[in-house]
C-alpha cells in the first residue's frame, strides 16, 4: 500500500538559478546536492515546514534522461512560464506577500478566492504556482 509522496519533481531551465530562488529566495533546505556518475546532478529541496517531501529540480537542458523531442517540449513550456508546480501555503499571504515584493520575486498582489488570499508566484525559472492563505476547511 502507497502511504505518501516522497518526492516530486520540478522541472526547470538552469538549476542554479532554482538553487538561489527555492534556498535563498523561498527558504527551502538542501536535502541532496550530488552529481552522479553520468554527469546529471541530483538536486533535491525540501520545504520548510515539510522535510519528508523532497522537490527534485530537474534540468531540461543537458539532461541526459530526456530525448530530444521531450526536452524540447519542456524546454518551450518553461521558457513561456507554463508550467504550474502547484500551491506554495502560507500561514499570511499579505505578508509573505511584501517579503516577496522586498526580495524581487515575481508576485502579484494578494486576491480573495473561495479557497482562501491567493498570489500568483513565478520562479524565475518558468514555473508558476498559486501562493495561497487557506480558508479554514480548505
């Protein structure tokens, strides 16, 4: 029986441009920094409230575990910013809100929603995600 999600993947342009958003910018931790055998560098992230879940960046150029076409496709995606990683939490979206805007992350300003006070974040690296204040139940 599955029990959780361990790791999940964020795919990117230049893994240290994502290094200095998601550690310097976002305040994840670095689980694993390793290059491996065939070149390709092992990079996992975690949040910093959620230590069990690993965020893998992964490369599209130079990726030696993607065909041509595939990195590609990934490649144009991220470079429109249109891939969405998904929701970022926060316990006070106005104010991390301010903390983004003071740090030059790209971050519009906080919205009402029925889920709850939502920004929309890039990374710099063509990810989006929703930064969300939850309602309480959601």
């Amino acid at each position: 029986m599955v029990t959780k999600l361990s790791h999940t993947s964020f795919y990117v342009l230049d893994q240290d441009k994502a290094y200095d958003f998601y550690v310097n910018k976002l305040g994840f931790k670095v689980h694993t920094d390793v290059k491996m055998d065939n070149g390709f560098r092992w990079l996992t992230l975690t949040p910093p409230d959620q230590p069990d879940l690993q965020v893998v960046l992964i490369p599209v150029n130079n990726n030696p575990m993607m065909k041509d076409d595939v990195r590609n496709a990934f490649k144009t995606l991220l470079e429109q910013g249109q891939m969405g990683g998904g929701v970022l939490q926060t316990p006070d979206c106005r104010a991390t809100y301010e903390e983004m805007k003071a740090k030059g992350i790209n971050v519009t300003e906080p919205k009402e929603q029925f889920y709850g006070l939502e920004c929309i974040v890039t990374d710099g690296c063509g990810n989006w995600f929703s930064m969300t204040e939850p309602k309480p139940g959601h």
